[in-house]
C-alpha cells in the first residue's frame, strides 16, 4: 500500500472514484452531495494497491477530517487508519492544534482508535 498527497485536479478521477463507490453507491449518499466546496481548499490523500486506488481522505483548514473512503475489498487492512495517521500528521506539520470530525456512527470505532 502506497498513500500520497494527491492534486486534487490531477487526481480527482480516482478520488471520484473511491468516494463514489463508497458513500453514493454503498451508503446511498446522494451525489450532489458527495463533492462540494471545501474539496478546493482541503489536502487530498489517496491510498493505493500498486497502482489502483482504493482508498482517499481529505484534511479540511481548520483541522477537520472527512471524507475517508476506503474500497470494501481493502477495509479491515489498516488503510483507513493509515490515512488518519498521515493527515494526524500534516495537521501537525500546518500547527493545527488538533484534528475533528463529524462522522456516521458505524465509523466512530475507526475515528476512535
């Protein structure tokens, strides 16, 4: 498992990908709600299986995590927590003083942990 910064341009057709299939086609999240206009402003990262993606998470300007995604066949194998722990890190890298999030229930666990 790679995970890398991702542009959001460059790379918004594998994050597309990744949220897509994970929020509006699993969970029922109606897509024009799944992209809005914090993307622009938020840092990107996009985990990858050799050169697939299958999983993507963003770090909004005031310390806020959302949007992490990860494909079913790659849950329960540390990508999302690889993800957390990498945008725990840019966040102290920018001198956030902390990170937070809103969350569905049946993802608390993970934002615990």
């Amino acid at each position: 498992m790679l995970i890398r910064l991702a542009d959001l341009q460059a790379d918004f057709a594998a994050i597309k990908l990744v949220r897509e299939t994970v929020f509006v086609r699993e969970q029922n999240v109606p897509a024009d709600l799944e992209f809005d206009e914090r993307d622009a402003a938020c840092v990107h990262l996009l985990a990858f299986d050799r050169d697939a993606p299958i999983g993507t998470a963003r770090l909004d300007v005031d310390g806020k995590i959302g949007r992490v995604a990860v494909l079913a066949s790659h849950r329960r194998r540390g990508v999302a927590s690889a993800l957390m722990e990498r945008l725990q890190s840019i966040a102290r890298q920018r001198g956030l003083a902390g990170v937070w999030c809103n969350a569905q229930r049946s993802a608390v666990p993970l934002y615990e942990h």
